[in-house]
C-alpha cells in the first residue's frame, strides 16, 4: 500500500484551461477553498489551433505566480500541466525552465501502451537534471482498456511499464467522460458514475490493477449550479462511493466543488478512533481482536491495519469531521 503523503496532498485537482488568463490572479488572490491542487489543461480544453497561444499563456501565468508566491497569505498549490502528447511535453521542458520550481509536474492523457515509453524516457531525461523531480500523473481512458477482450493484458502492461518510473507517480488518474463518451452515456446529477453498469465495471478493474500501490483518483463530476443543492447532493453520494471503493480524490471543473471534495476527505470521529486503536495497539492476552471505539463494530488487529494507518494519514491531511480537539 502506498502511504507517501505527498500522493495523497493531490486531493481536488480544479482543471482550467491553459488559455485562461484569470488563472494567476485567481491563485495569488486566494480565491479558492485549500487545500487543493491545480492542473493547466492544453488538452481537450484547447483547440489545435489554439495550441501555441495556450501555451504563450501557460508560460505568463507561471511566470506571475511565481513573482507573487512568497507574497504573504499567498497558498501555491501542487500545479501541474495537462500535455497532448510527448512531442508537446518535450517541446515545453526548455521553455519551462525559468518557472520549473513552481510547476510539480505533468499530466498524461490517454496513456497507453502506445505512448506510456515516450512519455517515461522524457521524465527520466529531465529529471537527471532537476534536484526536485517532476512528477506524472497518468490518465488511464484509453481505448484498449474499454475493449473487453484488450483491456486486462493492457492494464497489467501498464501497470508494469509505471512501476519501473514509481518514484515519479503521485497519481494514478481515470478518463471518466472519455470512458462514458465511448458508450454515449452520461449522468445526471441525482446518479453517479458506478449505476452506470459498463464503467463501474472498467473502473473496477483499473482499483484491482492499480489500487495496492498508487493512489487513483475519483473520475470528474459534471455538475457545479443548478436547483437548490442537487449538483453537491449528488456530489457528494459519488465521493461516499468513490471512497467506500478506494480512490482518493477528485478532479473537479469548478471552484465550488473544491470544498465538498475536501470534505470528503476528512476521516469520521469515529474512523479516526478505531485507525488509533488497531495502531496503538498492545498484546492482552493473545487477542487480536475488539470493538469499535462506539462499540458498533469489530475491530481486528491484522486486517485492519492497512485502513488505519491510510485513515489516520488523511485525518492528519485533511482532518476530522466534527472534532475540535484532534491529537
């Protein structure tokens, strides 16, 4: 199981767009809820033809982020960027250089087999250079992986292929729009991604492959307005099952859902009593077994552990519901 912290500290990862120009302005003013995480998109948010202006302007917004950083109050989120391709990501590494120390890494759309080699050779490349490396966050929504007959000998070649670069991994990220666009399905806002049948399955294949050793977060979530609370309602039911299921995280399109995420991630008053318990625990007698801290559920030493110690890492991340005195 990974416990690096920092896979962890990616938790709402808000996309915009690499051509928007408010971005800088937005961070440096401290217009959205921490912690979260932000990724400059030159992917599907841009059109080709757009691609060398978005770029121009993903250089001016690090750039003024990074002369406004160590402004006091100023929060710098994790930033990555969203590439098309290797080619683009080899293109840009020079032209990063000035504004490297504000960037913490790289998205990868639609890794494959195709293009999961070009991508790693060119991080290996620029990370011999750099003392802090860059770190990648692959994007599983693929085309062989929705193929049935492909998708398992894709997912462990894939799997093989990211451990041999795992100290560069802090995510591992899912294309759920990708993934619903290749059946024409989409859902609305009192669903979530797991009724829909074919997807929850790829999803669970992608948590068995992956899940034992790299954080994989929750697909994106559509909605941010509309009638009363029904887009945060229906938010909120697909993190409780995001987290029952074992990602952590979200990528989120809009400022508002950054604090319901965040929300997600904080640990129950009771969650956090019994991860303490099964840690701390000492020999009585032989037992490696007892009751929950409310006394509602059974508590086992030995295959607990995991859970624990993954619970008490995101109480100390992101805290615990309803606690004013935390340890």
């Amino acid at each position: 199981m990974n416990l690096n912290k920092e896979c962890y500290q990616v938790g709402a990862l808000l996309y915009a767009p690499a051509l928007n120009g408010t971005v800088a302005a937005s961070v440096l003013a401290g217009k959205f809820q921490t912690p979260y995480s932000i990724a400059l998109c030159l992917e599907d948010t841009v059109a080709e033809e757009a691609v060398p202006a978005a770029e121009g302007q993903l250089l001016k917004t690090l750039e003024e982020i990074q002369k406004g950083e160590n402004r006091p109050g100023v929060y710098l989120p994790k930033i990555f960027i969203r590439v098309r391709e290797p080619e683009q990501l080899k293109r840009l590494l020079k032209r990063l250089e000035p504004v490297e120390e504000v960037v913490t890494g790289f998205i990868f759309p639609k890794y494959s087999l195709n293009n999961a080699n070009a991508y790693h050779r060119l991080m290996e490349e620029e990370n011999r250079r750099r003392k802090r490396p860059y770190y990648m966050m692959p994007i599983l929504e693929s085309g062989d992986l929705i193929d049935y007959g492909s998708r398992r000998q894709a997912l462990l070649e894939l799997k093989k292929r990211l451990d041999e670069k795992k100290e560069y991994v802090l995510n591992v990220r899912v294309g759920g729009n990708d993934f619903c666009n290749q059946f024409a399905v989409r859902r609305h806002c009192n669903q979530t991604i797991y009724d829909i049948i074919p997807i929850a399955g790829l999803l669970g294949d992608i948590l068995t492959v992956f899940g034992r050793d790299y954080v994989v977060s929750g697909p994106v979530w559509e909605f941010f307005s509309g009638s009363g609370n029904q887009w945060s309602d229906g938010l909120r039911r697909e993190l409780e099952l995001d987290r029952l299921n074992g990602f952590v995280g979200k990528t989120v399109i809009h400022p508002k859902q950054i604090p319901v995420v965040n929300e997600s991630l904080q640990v129950s008053q009771g969650d956090y009593l019994d991860a303490k318990s099964i840690l701390d625990w000492e020999d009585k007698g032989g037992l490696c077994v007892l009751k929950s801290a409310e006394g509602e559920r059974m508590n086992e030493v030995k295959t607990h552990e995991n859970w624990a110690r993954k619970t008490l890492l995101l109480a100390e991340l992101y805290g615990v519901e309803n606690s004013k005195n935390r340890e």
